[in-house]
C-alpha cells in the first residue's frame, strides 16, 4: 500500500541529500536544505 512510494521518498531524499553534501559539503548541508530540495517544503 505505502511500500512504493515510501521507497521512492526515501531514495529521493537520500539522492538529494548526497547531491547536497557533494555540491556543498557536509557541515554546509542541513536538513531543512534537504527536505526542500526533496519537495518536502
């Protein structure tokens, strides 16, 4: 029922949040920038 498109949220922000942490660095990247970058926000 949720399985899939919780799988494609979770892989969608995990891409996110690597693409975010390589363009600006770990402490650079927060989880607000994250979600948003996600479409969370």
């Amino acid at each position: 029922m949720y399985g899939d498109n919780l799988d494609k949220t979770s892989q969608k922000i995990i891409d996110v949040a690597m693409k975010l942490v390589r363009d600006n660095g770990y402490v650079s990247t927060t989880t607000k920038a994250i979600a948003k970058a996600a479409g969370m926000f």
